[in-house]
C-alpha cells in the first residue's frame, strides 16, 4: 500500500466549507462577540468580583509553606473542576488552617474561569476561591464552608 493511500481525503472539507459557510461564518462571529462581551463587560455581571491577589499576609502567622499553600489550592481547585463535588477534599483542605493560611489558600487560588459544573473555559467567570465554592456547594454543605470561613475572619 503506497504512503499516497494513507492519507485521508481531504477534498470533500473544502466543499463542505463552501457550501456552508454563511452558518460557520455566523457560528464563529457569535462565539466572537460572546468572548467579547465576557472580556469588556466580566466584571459587571461577575457575583464575585474581589481580586485575591491584593489579600494582605502574616508571614509569621503561617503554619504551612508558599508550597503547601499552592498544593491545598491546587486539590481544592480538582475536587471541583469536574462533574460533582468532592466536598470531602474541601472540607479536610479548609478545616486545619489558621487564618493566615486560609488567606494564603485564597491567594494562590486567585481567580479562576469557572463556567458551570466546575469546568473553566474560555466563556467562564472568573471567580476566587469563596466564587467557586459558592457555586459548587449547596445547603449545610455551603452553611458549613462559610461558617468555617468566617470564623477566620475571611468574607465568604
């Protein structure tokens, strides 16, 4: 069999694109003006809107490391970047930090595009930590996560 006979055909995508291009053509200009949209006017319409980056740290009041912190983020982050919660994860991540390392958890968190049922996307909100977990959890679930946050001394 000759290497020519391998390849796929790729002729029919061309006539393809030609008789349909007024719909791709609409089908692109809409996920344009979305993004757009999403990018000038975010903010407006964002539940969540305070920036972490600006939370003010203790260094001596830590009892975890810059790395820790990043790990505790970065699990909290796959217990709900996916289809379900694991509010297991959530719970034994937030539940032996002090304030300052809650802070710092909050901090590396920063904002994520969050775009429903956990998964980021370039069409996604961007949401800090409390947007994120007020969005996947619900009832006692979220009455005991902001309980715990506020006892912390952390908006929730």
């Amino acid at each position: 069999m000759a290497a020519k006979d391998k390849l796929p055909d790729f002729s029919k995508v061309g006539d393809f694109l030609e008789k349909n291009s007024k719909p791709i053509l609409y089908i692109g200009g809409a996920i344009v003006v979305i993004f757009l949209v999403k990018k000038i006017f975010g903010s407006i319409f964002n539940k969540y809107p305070s920036d972490p980056s600006n939370t003010v740290i203790v260094p001596s009041k830590l009892s975890i490391t810059q790395a820790q912190g990043a790990q505790i983020a970065q699990n909290m982050f796959e217990a709900m970047n996916r289809f379900g919660t694991d509010e297991d994860t959530l719970f034994d991540s937030v539940t032996p930090l002090n304030s300052e390392d809650l802070k710092l958890v909050v901090k590396i968190f920063g904002l994520r595009s969050y775009f429903g049922h956990g998964y980021g996307a370039i069409l996604g909100q961007d949401k800090s930590l409390q947007g994120w977990l007020k969005a996947e959890l619900s009832g006692k679930n979220l009455e005991d996560m902001q309980a715990l946050f506020l006892e912390r001394g952390l908006a929730f």
